[in-house]
C-alpha cells in the first residue's frame, strides 16, 4: 500500500459510522436485533450472551480478573467504545488502541477523556507494518479490521508474539470473497430473494430500490476503500499457521450481509418485517449446515503457539 492509499484508507476509517448508519437508519445487516441474537448463538451458543461477555469469562479463567494489559488491533467507534467498556469492568490495568484513522482515534480518545479514563492509549498505527510488544497481553482482540491488512502473515506473526502465555487472541472477522466478490450461487439467491421481497423492504437511505445486486466492480472498491477485503479468503489460514486455534464457529453472513445492506433498517419497522428477518435468517442457517455455501464470517478464539 502506497502513502496515497494509506490516506486514502485513513480517511475512509475517519468516518465510520457512516457506513453503518444514516441518520437514524441502520444500513449494515448486523445492527439488527434479530440478527444480533442470531450471531451471538452462533458464537456462544445462547442468543443473549455475546461473545465479549463470553471471551471474558475464558480470560478470567486462564490468567485472572485484574491487572490485566490489553490490544485492540482496530478502532472501533462507540460512545462508549468496547475498550472503555471493558477498562471499567477493573479487569485491565492498561490498553493499547491502535488504528490507522487519527480521526476515529481522536474521537475515541475524547469520550475516553470525559468518563475519567486515563487507562487507554490511542496509538496511531499501519497494521501492515505494526510491531507489537513482546510477552506482553493478556488480551488481543480484533473485530472487523483483519480484512483490510493486506500483510496477514506478518499481522498474525506480530499478534502470536505479543500473547502471554495463557492469554487470547479473539477474532470477529469476515472471511469471504476478497474484495467482496461474491460468489454466482450467492448472487443467484440473493437475487431471487430480491426478486419477490415487496418494494417497501427494498428501499434504501438514498431513496432507490435495491431491485438486483451485481458483482461489484473491483477497482471502483479499491478507489473507495483500498484495504478493502483485500485479503479476506486467506486470514484463517494465516491465523491458524502462527496461532492455536481453541474455538472457530461459522456464524454465515453469507446471504445477510449481500441482501440487507443499505437496506436492513426496512426490517425493524414492523411486526411483518421481524418475520421475514427470522425467515431469512433460518433459511441461511440451513444453506451453510446443509454446506450449500461457506461461511463468511467467523468467530475465531486463539492462544499462543509456541512452534
């Protein structure tokens, strides 16, 4: 990645929230409640508990409940954001954020400021190029930011380094097509889905019908977002070579994410739309048990390998 696209990247990660939200409009599939609870079951095992809460009972149980050091790889915005979350539970002594997005991390580093924080530092950081601490967390999470490293050995090579012995690595990652190049038989059903869902269910933020979905075009995702996806089919592979796998569930996304973004809000707005949600939910449960198609998306909780 040049120094253009890194900015470019940057600037894209600034400001975040707007590609999942619009004004009060959820635009990205997982946002929904029911989906939520659909997710959490599949990495935890019960709808209501999610998988944080059920990480952390894992790391209490290996290395303790206090003093701990923590590693976000990945800023992810929120008021609070999960780190202050966590930072206040008085498990962690200390926790390092790093991103490449100055903005998103300035933000955060505020909300931190205001509730009293001064546990958490906001690095500013090329995860292509980061270097981590050695032997030195308890807890290294990522949630959604392992898809844009384009140098996942090195990534995974860093993060396996910096583990304690007895502490964890999670992992909420999408790990489908390369740059969103989703497949014929997922373009096929969720055309077809499309075709018969009722306009009202299909109308996005900008106003227009989401009627079909094409291919995207490569170098149009690469002009908005360069680390998009960039090497998403090969993170378990490298996960797996430099860590030890303890848990890896499957929790699909395989039709959701294509079908309901820009339009997911249009399902939380009624009675009728929860159902078509739970519908559609069940119906791609049973497409990857069944291994008619992949799972997207995983739930990955790792250990340090000592090989």
């Amino acid at each position: 990645m040049d120094i253009d696209e890194r900015d470019r990247v940057a600037e894209r990660w600034d400001h975040s929230q707007e590609q999942y939200r619009k004004d009060d409009r959820m635009l990205y599939w997982e946002l929904l409640p029911a989906v939520q609870r659909y997710q959490n079951e599949m990495m935890t095992g019960d709808a209501e508990t999610g998988y944080f809460e059920w990480t952390l009972r894992e790391l209490k149980a290996r290395v303790g409940d206090s003093g701990l050091r923590g590693l976000s790889i990945g800023c992810n915005e929120g008021d609070p954001g999960c780190e202050m979350v966590l930072f206040e539970d008085g498990l962690f002594e200390r926790i390092e954020v790093v991103d490449i997005a100055e903005g998103l991390l300035a933000r955060q580093r505020e909300i931190a400021r205001s509730r009293g924080i001064e546990g958490i530092d906001y690095l500013c950081r090329n995860l292509n190029e980061i270097s981590i601490e050695p032997d030195a967390y308890d807890f290294i999470w990522a949630v959604g930011t392992v898809h844009h490293v384009e140098r996942l050995d090195h990534l995974f090579r860093e993060i396996n380094k910096g583990l304690r012995l007895g502490g964890l690595f999670m992992m909420r990652e999408y790990v489908g097509p390369r740059r969103l190049q989703f497949t014929d038989k997922q373009l096929h059903i969720v055309n077809e889905i499309l075709r018969i869902l009722p306009d009202a269910y299909k109308k996005a933020a900008d106003g227009r019908i989401k009627g079909c979905l094409e291919r995207y075009d490569i170098e149009a995702i690469k002009a908005l977002d360069p680390s998009e996806s960039v090497r998403s089919d090969e993170i378990m592979h490298f996960a797996a070579k430099h860590l030890r796998v303890i848990v890896l569930a499957e929790t699909g996304g395989t039709i959701l994410h294509p079908l309901l973004s820009d339009i997911a809000y249009n399902f939380d707005r009624s009675e009728d739309g929860q159902v078509l949600v739970d519908g559609l939910i069940l119906l791609e449960k049973i497409l990857v048990a069944e291994k008619v198609l992949p799972s997207d998306y995983v739930f990955c909780l790792a250990g340090k390998s000592m090989n």
